[in-house]
C-alpha cells in the first residue's frame, strides 16, 4: 500500500541519474528523516559531491538537511543505501569546531554552500531541516 504525502517542493535531477524530493515533513532528527524516506520506499539523500548535485540541492525550501553518511570506525563516511564512499580526508566544508573528534557520526548540511556537521543519530534538532529522498 503506498503512502500518500499532502506535496513535495521540488523534483531534480542529479548527476547520479537519481531524482530527489523535498518533503514538507519536518524531520528534526537524523533518524526521523531516514525513516520518513524508507517509509515511502525511497532513502535518504547522499552527500552532493558533484558541482551540479550541489547546485540542485542548494535550490530547497528549509536551509538544513540530513544526508546519508555516516562515519565509519577508519574515519571514512559512508552512505548507508548505496556505495559511496568518501574518504576521512575529504575536503568537507566543515562547520567550526566539527567534526566532533570522532565522537558523532551523522551528518547533515546547513545553509549554502554547503556547510557540513555531524552530531549524534538520534539528537533531536530545534532548526528547520527537511527530508530530501532520493528515488
């Protein structure tokens, strides 16, 4: 039975050939996002490493977003619905004082350009993040 959601704000394209949408569903956890997108059989989207998926992503309704990557034990992040992989020296725009010292393995992307920060799966944010799924 699929789940019927009240609108979407955006449907683009991006270099990975994938189509992603920005709910109106306000997700203000990590976790709550990633569900939300595995819920209507989508997953949550991955870090925009091209110049084009940056410039897709930068054109979105809230100014936060969850994205899927984790950080693993060897300090690379890793998406957890498909193969990416970027290595722990990537040249991540990175908010002051992040990352955590390896402590918060989550992360998403604040404002634009792209501003990366990790935190802890499950906290529970006060700022105005959206979902954004990748079909």
């Amino acid at each position: 039975m699929a789940t019927l959601v009240p609108s979407a704000y955006a449907i683009l394209s991006t270099d990975s050939s994938a189509t992603v949408v920005e709910f109106p569903f306000l997700a203000n956890s990590w976790q709550k996002a990633n569900d939300f997108c595995s819920g209507l059989g989508l997953k949550l989207v991955s870090y925009p490493v091209s110049l084009k998926d940056r410039a897709v992503m930068s054109i979105r309704m809230k100014p936060y977003f969850f994205v899927d990557l984790q950080r693993q034990i060897d300090g690379s992040y890793a998406a957890l619905s498909s193969d990416l992989v970027l290595p722990s020296n990537y040249p991540f725009p990175w908010y002051p004082k992040n990352p955590d010292g390896g402590i918060n393995i989550c992360m998403a992307i604040a404002d634009h350009p792209f501003t990366v920060y990790d935190f802890p799966c499950n906290l529970v944010g006060s700022g105005p993040y959206t979902a954004i799924c990748a079909v």
